[in-house]
C-alpha cells in the first residue's frame, strides 16, 4: 500500500489509460479495463479512482459507480493483500470442495472473508471452470487444483512467506 | 473417432508458442484461404458443415453470419465470447490456455468471412494464466504480421483487442456480454433487434464462442462435408465435452457430436470406483438433469432435446449415489441467485426466492408444500424474461424435483418432522 | 396504417406503434411499470404481457411493435397468467407498508393487485432487506430502497431528462438497489418530478409526506403561473377529509401532460410555489380613514376607489401586471385605458426575472406577459418609467396590480413616493407592503379560485379552472373591475368570465376565433403569434 494520496494514485496512471483508450471505438468501453488498472495499482476501486475513470471515459460517475458495484473482482474497500477465490461450484462439491474450504478458514482464522492475519480474503465463488481439478481454488492469479491439505498448507506457506 | 481435430495440439508442450504451433500447421489454412478464397466462400463452408453454436445456444453458425445486413453504412464487428462460466464447462479454457493459435486463426477466417476489421476477444476476468497465454499468442502473431494492416499481403486487416471481465456469469450471455464491453453493467438487452442488426457500439456484431470459432479452420481446411460427416446428422463435427464430478478422470474429451453419454463417461474413467451413476447433468448446470436410467442419450443438440433436456455448453457433470440431490439443487439455485443481473422482476426475484425455499429445507425447515411452491416459482419464470438465464434457473428445479420427488420429501420428512 | 385487432376490437395504427402504445391510444388498459412515454423503454418489469395469436410464449407490449394482421389479447387466460405470476414476484419482497405509505391509494402496485391480482399469495419467507429506508436524497425526495421495484424510470429520468445523473441501480440480483452516486444530491431543478414518475412508494414528495390520504383530495386543471411557460398542472386540495386541516386547502401541485408545453413535467419553483394560494392572503377590504386601514364591505370600497377616481380628474399611474388573466387584462383596458383614458400604464419590473434553463424554466417570472402585450399593445414598457414619473410629476393616484413596490423601488423611495401620491389603490391576492401602504386595498382571488385563460411565451392561450372558493372576502378581479365599471361607467349587468373571454376574442385578431370549448385541455395557439409562425398547433 502506498502512502501516495488515491488522487496521485490514479493521476500517475494516466499515461497507462491513454494507451488503453485508443484501443476501444467507444471511450466508455474503457471503463471495465481502467478500473482494473486503478484497483490493480491501490489494492481497490477509491472514491478517487471512480471519479478518474468517469473523467477518462466521459460515463457519469454514478455508471461507474453502477459497474464497481455489479462485477465480483472490484472491490470498494482497502482490501487484504492475497485473494483467494474458493470455489463452490456443483462439481467441486461433489469431489468434496466443502471439507477444504471449512480447513482453509479454520487454517487461516477467517472471520466475515478476512484471515485472522488480516492478509488474505477468502471469496466463496461460484464456478471458476476448472471442474477437471476439483477441488481447486484460485490463489490471487493461479489456479490451484486437486486440493488437498497437504496442497493447500503450501499455498498458505508461500502466502507467508511472501509477506515477511 | 480416429483423429483429434480440436484437442490434437492440446497435449503438446509450448504448443500457445507460435513456433511450435505454425510448425504443427497454424495459420497456413487462413493465409491460403484469404490469399485465394472470397468471403461468401468461407461462409458457405461454414454453413454446408453443420456448424452450430458451441457456446450453449447450438444457433447454426453460416446461418448466424448471414443476418448481417448486406449494405453496409457501419461497421461490422466480431466479438468472441470467452467468458466461459457454465459451472461443469472448462473446455474454452483448454483452448485458451494450451491452442490459442487455433482460436486466433478462427478468428481470422470468422472476421475475413464477414467483412470484419476489428475484433474484441471477451475473456472473463477470473482466467488469468489464459488471458496472459492469449495475450502473448496475439502478439506474437501480429509480430508475423497475422494480424493487423494488410494480412498476407491482401487488403484484408484485422485489429483484434483482449477485453478482460471482471466477475459475472451473465456476461457471457451474447447481449450482457455486450453491455459489459461498453462499459455497463452486464445487463442483457431486450431483443429485437438482435445483435447481427444492432450489436456493439450501435453496429452490426456477430458473436461466436471461442469452441466454435476454433472449428472454422479445420472446416476450411478438409471441407464442410468432412466436418459434417464427423458428427450427426445436422449437428456437425467433433465437440469438446467437459466430464467432472464423479468421475475417476475428469478432464476434456473430444468426441464426436452424438456420441452416446454412457460413451463419454466411460472415456472418463466411468463413476468412481465401488460407486454407481445416479444422475448426470449433460450440459453444464443450466441442463434439465437426467437420472442414470435416463442416460442413454447421444450428446448433440436435436437428440438432447428430444431427450427433454439440452447439450448446452456440453459440461457433463456425473453424480453418484453418494449424491444429495437436496443439497445439488441447493448448489444450483444459490449460483443462480447469486448470478442474477437482477434487471428483471421475475428472474430478481425468483432466482432469490427459489434459494431461499431450498435452503430452508436443506437446513431442515422444509414443508412438504414448499415443493409445489419452488416448481411453481420456478415455472413462473420461464419466458417471461429479457434473456434466458431465467430459463437456466427455473430447468435444475423443475428438474430434480420432479425426477427425484421422492428424495425431496424423504428430506423434508426426515429433517423437519413432516411439518405440512 | 396498419390493421390488428385487440380483444376483439380491430383498430388502425401507425407502422412502428408498440402494442402498449396502441392500447393507449385506444383507450384500453394493460399494467406497467417501467414504461414510461416520456423516458426510453427499460422492458425490466415484464408485467405488460400479452397474448399474440400464433405465438407460443406471451411477450412485453412496450417492446413488440405491431405488424399487420396482428391478434392481440390482453386479457386471455394466457395473459392474465402471465401479468398475476410477474406480479406475485413484485410483490413477493415488497413491505406492507400501506398503512404508513403516502403512495397508497394512488399505488400501481395496490391498483394492479386489484385489477389483475386477486391471487393466493405463496411466498412466506424472510423478505430482503435493504440499506436504506425513509431516506432523504434530496430536499425533495424520500428514497426508501425496500418498497422500490427496480424500474429504473428514476435513473433514466435523470439520465434523459435532466440529464443529471443523479441515480444508479448498485448491486446484482435481489441485492439491487436504487440510490445515489457518489457524492450526489438529488437537488436538480425538476426533483419533484421523481415522486410522480416512481409508480410504487419507493420515491415519494418530503413537502407531502404524511400530510393527507390521497383518497381525501380533489384535483382541478390548472396551468402553474410561476413562469412564462405555462406548464399544466392538477391542483390537488383537500376536500373530504371527515376533520378538515384547516390550515391550508391546497395540498400540492402535480404537472398534467401537455405534449406541446410541459410533456409530462413540471419544475420544483412551481411545483412547491401552492402555499401562496392560502398563505399571505388579502383577506378583507380596507380603506385607510385617518390614516389607518381599516376593514370595510365591498360596496364600501368599490364605492371609496370609485369615489378617489371620480374626483381626480387627471390620469392616474397604472401599474397592470402579468399575472393576471386575459380576461382581467382585458377588462382593465376597458376600464382604464378605453374608458378612463388613462395614458401612463407599465407592466414590467425587474424583479419579473429570474434563471431560465434550456428545458421548462422561462425567465420571465410571470403567466401572461404574452397577453399583456397582445391587449395592451404594450410590448416591454416598465412600471420604473411609470414610477419615475410619478416621482417627478405626481400623479392623481396609482392603480397597482399586484406588485409590490417597496421590493422594487426600496424602502426609502418607495416611503417618498407614497408622501408624494394621494391616492393609491391595490388589488392583489397576496398582501405586500404596499398593499399595507394603500389607501384602498382590494382583495382578489388568486388563480386557484377563479376561471380564466394565460397566453404562454409561445402564444398558447391556456385555460385555468377554478378548484377553489376565494378566501376571506377576496373576490375575482374580473367582479372587482365589472364593480367599478358599474360605477364609473355606463355597465349595468356583470359579464361571466367566459362571456368576457368571447368579447376579448371577438375585438383582438390574436385571439380571434378562440373560445373556451375549442382552448379544451391543452390550449391553442392564437393567431399569428411566435409558435403558429413556426408552424406549430
């Protein structure tokens, strides 16, 4: 987390946004990557960010505010530094997802999503198509299949390890 | 089925590297065919091959392309729909993941067939490793010039854009998908006009889904008849099929269209050991499901459909006896009900009261009347809405309620006293 | 044209007609929610189902547009399901909160419950809860998120018409919910216009909330005199209540659909201007003896203004107003232009003006400049200049309509004036200081209570109804003028409001033609004036 306020935050970014409009015929369609890119580089979606985005796309705050607030991967608060995403789809059920998942928050000391560390977030999520591996996860970017507690100590492992 | 056609490249190591693809034959069909061949010619392939949707739909692809207006005053635009979400369904993903060149030569001849110059790849935001894999496939494609100003030395070009998700299942619905690369939420639109009118950015759109577009250069490369004659009758070619649950090897398996269900599962590895079949949804959660006696069905659209429920995104997901069907449905309605864009009162609302009831019974406070109440609140929504995710949601409950009725009431029995 | 049949009745519409536009224009009814004539078609409600012959699942009227030949059902046992089913959904989280909801008795959800419901309810769950109830978003609105149905005609209407941007719909699914963007307040000129554009309670008026069961309010056409526009309005006050207020008759104002003047519209200045109908009212007669005012009847002060008037043989400053009616316009010009020949008459101050917008606010603060212009020939002329020469050369008296000249002049000049000026008459609705300054005060009714016709900036000629009894002893300007024609002039008999109008029509070429039948609901364009030049109707 920076110590930068979000507004510089996201100015800094502008040049990154300029090369992402032009790709787009529509300014507007820009809204979905520009996002990401400020949530990429604060750890969420600021205030700040939102009122960016809205100015670089010409789309009315509120529309911004509409999209932050409809898809799963933004996030609206200072959000822990790891994500875990576990999925809770039918096919990971059947091959026994429930009993990992109960492991992995017990493991971690999850309360309302957030570890007892305070370093990663647990979202139950619904089926990310890995069906082939289950029960998997996914690890900030990486899937992680066919879980076991042996596998998922590892990634809790690398998740420590990471941040000392 | 003797060779793999899809799925030939997807066990060889760096295949998504251009040089190990080109070297197994990429790009070679779409530089012959746009150096020597019209567009209406590709277009005619892809009709006379039976090529249908493989996304879910199972709309014939040649017949899609030609609802493009015929005098163009605006743009036309091809979107990909690579926002693979049906639970059960993983086969887009192979694709992305381990033949993106296959993909980006699909779309080549797809956006060359319909006198296109810019594309936009939708892939949803939770892949990551194969948005990066496809990335860099486009790159390095452009880099050899496959994509961009004058392909082949032709006027033909083609500017192709990665457009990344960001976390709802109903962008992969053709209109959501829309909405959502425009910058909106991904609220289906109301139709008409269908997209191939009014799509993208107001222009006319065709949208194909990533299995679908990867058919195109083999059909063009062996001919339409080869690639109908490998399926079934008016269901052409092979199919990727998602097989998990209770399978001993889940995994993608390429068959071809028709193939019986029971075929493919033994493909698998058949039910786990000690285990056997109690029920097996065909295509991915939104399938009516069908109990073991129901799975003698071959696996394309017209038979599927004869059969009472639909191929859909071919995601077969096999459930032992070990299976609570309470506790399937439970999953079901709560993606449903979590999945709901929510733009239109009865899915809103229907989708949320139909978790609710399961829930309730799952954890023990059902009656035995809140069957007939989630079969009704189910049927009430279908056809009544803007898209058919609806639909989606109100198949699982008719479904295994009605084939699985006396579970249901054993449940409800057990766990709340028979309460009426 | 094109040739279908609804419920058995074959009627022609034009090609690109919805099917809920043909049954509006056809007098019949199908429930809805999200459309709106004024606001682009969401299709998210789904309760306008109906029936088409040949097809297999029933579809949304406001989106399907007819084609020839086309057999519609609104009320087959296919279409009936379909609106009972999507209703039932609509309701199925809904609060009851009727008892306490000031939408109830004017409810689309109440109403359609009743029309097309009448069903066994199923659902007997926890109902979902949201983040805001009986929340304010604005000095206008009441937002409570629970009773909304998720619509959106309150996000298009700021979207589209005012293009604002106030509100969004957040969330997915059953979480969905309608509020405020980041950072916004729900303080655009026409806010007022979300209370009646929300079908359900979600969105209600602060100024009316709790005040009186709608069931108890009579309502009258009317046109807002607030500005140049004319924008139609229903005036709604109290009239059945078993314990009346008292306090105030008029309970509030709501726009009538105009499609040429206000479509379906109106602004917050005129919308929330009604307290002036009962509040600051002229209520008796006055006439100053010994330097005070004092109460009096009517005889005795039509008799005292006619006495003043009499033994001035000079002209006298007229200060008329564009407030008034063509009828009071036109019967001022009769009494004291034609008749009395009065020659120093202005009718414009600067405090006429105001802010005008690009939409429905005009700057010119007043109903009938139009019709001061076209019966009194006069085009801009001030009162400054009548007052300026008062100042310098007093007049016999001032005549004043209305304005309040200590606003206008300030206390001090105002004071030197009236030390200047024997005699001054007011007559008005509202009292002011000079009102209080007069030497005969004369209370007239103000437009809620009495019949007439505004001329709009366009040159529409709109009529207004009386709702109304005047209160106090006010009494219509247009018997207040006849009064004292009666006894300066040769008048014997009182002319009714809408025989002045037909004698106005008969002598002016603006108004020529015109007469009430034919002015109706939606007023008409008089002669040769600005918008019958562009080629309007």
């Amino acid at each position: 987390m920076s110590n930068v306020s979000p507004l510089d935050d996201v100015r800094s970014l502008d040049s990154e946004a300029a090369k992402i409009l032009v790709l787009y015929d529509q300014k507007r369609a820009a809204v979905l990557p520009l996002l990401r890119l400020a949530q990429e580089k604060a750890g969420f979606v600021s205030p700040e960010a939102e009122a960016w985005v809205s100015e670089h796309t010409g789309v009315p705050l509120v529309h911004v505010h509409e999209a932050t607030s409809f898809y799963t991967m933004f996030h609206v608060k200072p959000h822990p530094k790891h994500h875990i995403r576990f999925c809770c789809g039918t096919s990971c059920m059947l091959r026994g997802s429930e009993e990992r998942l109960a492991y992995l928050k017990e493991k971690l000391g999850v309360r309302d999503g957030v570890s007892s560390d305070g370093l990663v977030f647990v979202e139950e999520s619904e089926c990310l198509c890995a069906c082939e591996t289950a029960p998997m996860m996914q690890v900030d970017d990486r899937y992680v299949g066919d879980l076991d507690s042996a596998k998922i100590d590892a990634e809790l492992d690398k998740i420590r390890k990471d941040a000392s | 089925m003797t060779e793999p056609v899809l799925s030939r490249n997807f066990n060889i190591p760096d295949a998504c590297m251009i040089e190990v693809a080109e070297k197994r034959g990429a790009y070679q069909t779409a530089r012959r065919a746009i150096m020597t061949q019209t567009p209406e010619e590709i277009g005619q392939a892809v009709t006379a091959s039976n090529l249908r949707g493989l996304g879910g739909a199972g709309f014939p692809t040649g017949k899609k392309w030609q609802f493009l207006p015929k005098d163009r005053t605006r743009p036309v635009y091809l979107v990909v729909n690579a926002d693979e979400g049906e639970p059960g369904t993983f086969k887009d993903r192979y694709i992305l993941e381990r033949d993106p060149h296959q993909l980006l030569e699909g779309i080549l001849l797809a956006a060359y067939a319909i006198r296109c110059q810019k594309a936009y790849v939708y892939i949803r935001g939770e892949y990551v490793e194969p948005w990066r894999r496809l990335q860099n496939a486009l790159d390095q494609a452009t880099a050899k010039k496959y994509f961009g100003k004058n392909i082949f030395g032709t006027s033909f070009s083609l500017e192709v854009v990665i457009h990344r998700g960001a976390g709802a299942y109903i962008c992969g619905e053709e209109t959501g998908l829309l909405n959502s690369l425009e910058g909106w939420k991904g609220f289906p639109r109301l139709k008409p006009p269908f997209p191939a009118i009014v799509g993208l950015f107001n222009c006319p759109t065709i949208m194909n889904n990533v299995e679908t577009l990867s058919c195109i250069p083999h059909i063009v490369k062996n001919g339409p008849d080869w690639f109908a004659s490998l399926g079934s009758p008016g269901n052409g070619g092979t199919h990727l099929f998602s097989v998990s649950g209770h399978v001993n090897r889940p995994g993608v398996y390429e068959m071809p269209m028709g193939t019986p269900l029971k075929e493919i599962i033994e493909k698998a590895g058949g039910v786990r050991q000690g285990h056997r079949l109690k029920a097996v949804i065909p295509g991915g959660i939104s399938a009516k499901i069908l109990t073991a006696d129901e799975a003698d069905v071959r696996m394309d659209y017209d038979s599927l459909r004869a059969a009472g429920t639909m191929l859909g995104s071919a995601g077969i997901i096999v459930m032992d006896e070990t299976t609570c069907m309470v506790k399937a449905l439970l999953y079901a309605t709560k993606f449903f009900a979590h999945e709901s864009c929510g733009q239109c009162s009865p899915c809103r609302e229907g989708t949320g009261w139909a978790y609710k009831i399961v829930k309730r019974i799952y954890e023990g406070k059902g009656r035995m009347r809140d069957l007939d109440v989630l079969l009704s609140v189910a049927k009430g929504m279908e056809g009544r809405t803007i898209c058919a995710f609806a639909d989606a949601a109100s198949w699982p409950v008719q479904s295994y309620i009605l084939k699985f009725r006396a579970e249901f009431e054993d449940y409800i029995r057990r766990t709340s006293s028979g309460r009426d | 044209m094109i040739n279908i049949t609804i419920d058995g009745k074959q009627i022609q519409v034009a090609e690109g007609t919805t099917i809920i536009q043909a049954i509006d224009q056809n007098g019949m009814d199908l429930p809805r929610y999200c459309y709106h004539p004024g606001l682009s078609i969401a299709g998210n409600c789904r309760i306008c189902q109906v029936e088409i012959e040949k097809a297999p699942k029933t579809v949304i009227a406001c989106n399907t547009k007819v084609t020839e030949g086309m057999v519609i059902y609104t009320r087959s046992p296919k279409a009936k399901e379909s609106q009972q089913v999507v209703l039932e959904y609509l309701l199925a989280n809904h609060p009851l909160d009727c008892p306490v909801c000031d939408q109830s008795g004017e409810c689309k959800l109440q109403d359609y419950y009743m029309d097309y419901g009448l069903y066994s309810p199923k659902f007997d769950d926890p109902k979902v809860k949201k983040t805001k109830k009986a929340f304010p978003i604005g000095p206008t609105i009441m937002l409570d998120q629970e009773r909304c149905i998720l619509c959106s005609r309150c996000v298009r209407f700021c979207d589209e018409i005012t293009r604002t941007h106030e509100l969004g719909i957040f969330n997915r699914g059953n979480r969905a919910e309608v509020d405020l963007g980041p950072g916004k307040v729900l303080d655009n000129p026409y806010s007022g216009n979300l209370a009646d554009v929300c079908p359900v309670g979600a969105l209600t008026d602060r100024d009316f909330r709790f005040k009186l069961r709608v069931w108890y309010l009579g309502s009258q056409e009317s046109v807002c005199p607030g500005c140049a526009r004319g924008c139609n309005t229903y005036i709604h006050y109290e009239r059945s209540r078993p314990y009346p207020l008292k306090t105030q008759r008029v309970m509030r104002l709501k726009p009538r659909e105009n499609p040429a003047v206000n479509q379906w519209w109106m602004c917050d200045g005129g919308r929330y201007a009604y307290p002036s109908i009962d509040k600051e009212r002229n209520l008796f007669v006055r006439i100053r003896k010994s330097g005070v005012l004092l109460q009096t009847d009517w005889q005795g002060g039509l008799d005292a203004a006619a006495k003043l008037i009499c033994e001035t043989k000079g002209s006298w400053g007229l200060l008329i107003s564009a407030q008034l009616t063509n009828e009071e316009l036109y019967l001022s010009k009769r009494l004291f232009v034609d008749f009395l020949k009065w020659k120093s008459v202005g009718f414009r101050s600067r405090l006429d003006f105001g802010v005008e917008d690009d939409f429905l606010i005009k700057k010119d603060k007043n109903p009938n400049a139009f019709g001061v212009k076209a019966l009194l020939g006069l085009d801009e002329t001030s009162i400054d200049s009548v007052l300026q020469d008062a100042e310098q050369r007093p007049p016999e008296g001032l005549f004043v309509f209305a304005h309040d000249l200590d606003k206008i002049l300030g206390t001090q000049r105002f004071k030197q004036l009236r030390s200047k000026i024997k005699n001054i008459i007011f007559v008005g609705p509202q009292e002011n200081a000079t009102a209080l300054a007069s030497d005969v005060l004369l209370p007239s009714a103000c437009y809620a209570e009495i019949d007439g016709t505004f001329t709009n900036f366009e040159g529409r000629v709109q009529r207004i109804r009386k709702a109304l009894e005047p209160t106090g002893s006010a009494r219509p300007l247009v018997e207040i003028l006849q009064g004292l024609e009666m006894r300066l002039g040769e008048r014997q008999t009182m002319q009714a409001t809408e025989e002045v109008f037909a004698e106005l029509a008969k002598q002016n070429a603006f108004f020529s033609g015109l007469n009430y039948d034919l002015l109706g609901h939606s007023g008409r364009l008089g002669n040769n004036g600005p918008a019958a030049a562009k080629g309007k109707k």
